[in-house]
C-alpha cells in the first residue's frame, strides 16, 4: 500500500506506523527516519557538533532544497535528533549519542568492502 502524502511528511514515532512496521518498534522507526531523503547526510554534516546555519548546512549537503531540508530538520528536532539553536542547528544530545552508536558500522563496512571481489580489480 502507497502511503498518501500527508503520512509520508509526517515524523515517525515510536509506536506508530512506519515503512516496514505497522507496529511501530523504535527500531523500524530510527530507520525509517534515517532512511529519509538527506537525514544521514544532514546528521554527517553535523557530526562535529558545531551549529550551522539553514544556509551552511543547505550548502554542506550539497544544495538539498530548502523545502527538503526544512522538512528534515523539523522530523529530526521532533525525533529529538537535532537542536535549534540562536546561531544555528547542531545535533542534540541524543543525536551525538546516535552518530556515536553508529561509528562501529564503519568497521564492518570496511571489512564488507575489501572483502568485495569487484573491489579487488
């Protein structure tokens, strides 16, 4: 079944309907975010912990739309991912948690790609 456009834009939440879980378990939720045009980009942008403007960080991801990223940032500061702040976004508390939770994905998608025989040529 198709979501309409209305429940596409809208913020997953935990306990509610999500892409792959009618259920709503916090993981299919955390993915379904992430999984989101730009969330990992704009969550990678923001790794340092710094604040950027909507400008800064439009231009960091590389010219996202501002209607794309204005509706990334609302889902991921009502996922309390990210935090607006008087000189700009910057990632939460949670949201430093989350890209810190996951670093170790980097190990194992280093061994998957030297372990890639078109990697080899």
């Amino acid at each position: 079944m198709i979501a309409s456009e209305s429940e596409a834009n809208k913020t997953p939440v935990i306990g509610g309907p999500v892409r792959g879980s009618q259920t709503g378990r916090p993981i299919m939720v955390l993915l379904d975010l992430l999984g989101r045009r730009w969330a990992l980009r704009m969550l990678w942008e923001l790794r340092d912990g710094r604040a950027v403007t909507f400008r800064e960080l439009q231009a960091l991801c590389g010219g996202v739309s501002a209607s794309v990223l204005n509706d990334r940032l609302r889902e991921l500061r009502e996922a309390r991912v990210v935090a607006a702040e008087p000189d700009g976004y910057q990632l939460s508390a949670d949201g430093l948690d989350l890209v810190a939770a996951l670093a170790p994905l980097q190990v194992w998608v280093q061994r998957w790609a030297d372990d890639d025989p078109g990697q080899r040529d």
